[in-house]
C-alpha cells in the first residue's frame, strides 16, 4: 500500500486530516477503500500517519489520526541525479527507479550527444511526466518526499544551478575512460550534498568532460563493464547509498 504526501498543515490541532485531489480520487476510486480503513500518510515535516477514514469523495477525503510517528526512511546522503536525456522512454524509467531509491532532485540534462532533442512544447509535457512518476515512486517507496525534477537544461547550466544553490556540492562524473578511481572507493563525505553527473548512450563529449572537471567534478569509474545511460544512474546511486549506510537493515 502507498503512501500519500501531504502538507503539515493538512493535519489539524485536534488530529483531522483532509486529502485533496488527485490522491483523494486514488484512494477513493482507485483503491477503492472505504470508512474505518487505516491509510499512511506522511508530511513534509517528515512526521508520518496512521489515518482512519471517515469521508470519501473523489475531491476530498477525511480522517483521523490514530497513530504517529516520525518517517526514517528517507536517506542520510543527499543525492542529486543529473542525467543527460536518454532515448526513447527511458527519463521516465530513471526517474522511477531514481526516486524509489531516494534521490533528492533529478536534473535532465541536454548535451552534445542528445539525441533526439525535443521541442520545447514536447520538453515541458515530458517534464511533466517524469515529475508525476517520480512523486507515484517516491509514495510506493514510503518516502515522505517527491524528488524534485527539473525541466530540461544543457548541462553547464544544470551545473551552474546546482553549484549556487548547494555551494558545497561534490560532483562525480560517471566516465567509462576514467581507470584510476571508483566511485565505490573514492573520496566521500556523505553529510555533504552530491551530484551524479550521467552522460548520454555513447557517454559525454570529452570536451565536456574537461569542462566538468574545471567545475570542480571528478570522473569516477561503475567498474569494469559499460553500463547503459539508463542504469549507470541507478548503480551510481546504489552505491552511494550503500556507502552511507543507508541499505542496510532497520529492523530491530
């Protein structure tokens, strides 16, 4: 069962809880749950609920609380995939697996080996796409935040953005020509914001890996063999995570 994101806000002083559209109609239509069942939600003040049901309409449901506690399963490492644009469907299969995972933003990026390059019109309703996976997979996940996704950029803009919002970013560069370091050994400081740059099939220009590095980014190698655009961003992310801790057991 998933759960639903909500506001703090939603959740009132004496413990009622209301759920609007398009969730309401999930849970009502979809799910088709009914009076006295227990839903989960979480807020984004990482505060999670057990929700008895009391109304339901497809524009609103209602509750109350029955139980709370603090959500833990969003990770330590604050992950952010920038992923320059696949082919095919393939933004949309990263941005699930991505954010069931735990990423905290993804980047879609153009670069010189996109292809093909959308139009603008055909760009915003794919970035619109890709941000409904990402919160569907981030609920799946039990998480109580939707990575944020941004609208298509080229890649040193992407970077450019990043770097003023987060100064203290580290930014990796998943490079099949790099042999020295690994990113499951290199230097790592996980309390600190990271960037995962993935480059397209056929992998980034070395003009625009040069230009990366003079940012500040350090390619890293996923190991010995080539990894589809649409997996290395996976493995990436797996592997940080790994690294922080965060894929080991919770139970008790």
């Amino acid at each position: 069962m998933p759960v639903f994101f909500i506001s703090s806000d939603q959740v009132s002083p004496a413990g009622e809880v209301r759920i609007g559209s398009p969730d309401a109609w999930h849970i009502a239509r979809v799910l088709r749950s009914r009076p006295g069942e227990i839903l989960t939600v979480v807020a984004d003040d990482g505060s999670e609920y057990d929700v008895r049901l009391d109304r339901l309409a497809a524009d609103q449901v209602t509750g109350r609380v029955v139980a709370s506690r603090r959500n833990r399963r969003e990770p330590k490492a604050q992950i952010h995939l920038l992923q320059a644009l696949p082919k095919g469907t393939g933004m949309a299969e990263i941005c699930e697996r991505t954010s069931e995972l735990g990423v905290l933003s993804l980047w879609p990026l153009l670069t010189q080996r996109s292809i093909p390059l959308p139009e603008p019109a055909t760009a915003a309703s794919r970035v619109r796409r890709w941000q409904t996976v990402s919160r569907e997979a981030a609920q799946l996940a039990g998480r109580y935040r939707s990575p944020v996704v941004h609208g298509l950029k080229p890649l040193l803009e992407a970077v450019e953005v990043l770097q003023a919002e987060a100064p203290e970013i580290q930014l990796f560069v998943c490079h099949e020509d790099e042999l020295r370091q690994g990113l499951a050994t290199v230097v790592w400081n996980w309390e600190k914001p990271t960037g995962i740059l993935v480059g397209p099939e056929g992998g980034f220009d070395p003009e625009e890996v040069q230009q990366l590095a003079a940012r500040g980014a350090r390619p890293v190698s996923l190991g010995p063999r080539n990894l589809r655009a649409g997996l290395a961003g996976v493995v990436a992310t797996t592997v940080l995570l790994a690294r922080s801790g965060d894929l080991e057991a919770s139970g008790g």
